[in-house]
C-alpha cells in the first residue's frame, strides 16, 4: 500500500491535511537526498544542515497530523519556516538535486502555512 493510500484511510483528516501529510513526506525525502548529495563539498555545508534540519521537521509534522496533536499547528509554522530558509539556500546552488528540493520545499512551506492557520 502506497503512503497516500494509508493516510486516506485516516478518515478525519481533510483533504488540505492529506495533502499536506504527503508534501512533508516527500519534503523528507528530497531533503535526505540532497543533504547526502551535498556531504563533503565544504560549500554545501550549509544547505546539508538545514536539508537535515527540514526532513527531521517534516517527518514530524507529518506524524504530529496523522495523530491529530494538538502541537500540530504551532509545528506546521516552524516547517514552513525551516522549508522557506532551506528552499532559498538550495536555490543559490546549481545543483540539479538542490533545484529539485527548493521546488518541493516551496510547496511544502505553502502547505504548511495553511496548516498552521487551521
């Protein structure tokens, strides 16, 4: 079973928070990606960091939302901080693995801005 086929059947869940579970989850994969891609290239030290920092994050909010915390939303604010901050550091770099994370990230941000107003 598919991970959108598991969180459909949360059946509380809206379809902005469906959405937004499934954009945190790959936000985590793409930022494991290029954080591994970036290791020992002392430029890219910084974006490692905060790649770490996001997929840590969006994991979370995304069990935090399944589980309907209460905690959920004032997360949801600090994911799309740390997505916005790491999506502007992945796009300073050529890099066709940061170019692809700073587009995930910027819809993760925008996701979890509607979460955090929820």
């Amino acid at each position: 079973m598919s991970l959108s086929e598991t969180v459909s059947k949360i059946d509380r869940l809206s379809d902005e928070q469906r959405d937004c579970i499934e954009n945190c989850n790959e936000a985590a994969e793409v930022c494991e990606w290029c954080a591994d891609e970036c290791l020992g290239d002392a430029d890219m030290e910084e974006c490692a960091r905060l790649c770490r920092d996001v997929a840590d994050l969006t994991s979370m909010h995304a069990r935090f939302m399944a589980r309907d915390s209460r905690f959920s939303s004032d997360l949801a604010e600090t994911c799309a901080d740390a997505c916005e901050a790491c999506a502007e550091e992945c796009s300073q770099h050529d890099a066709d693995h940061c170019q692809v994370c700073a587009d995930v990230l910027r819809e993760c941000a925008e996701s979890c801005r509607n979460m955090a107003g929820a």
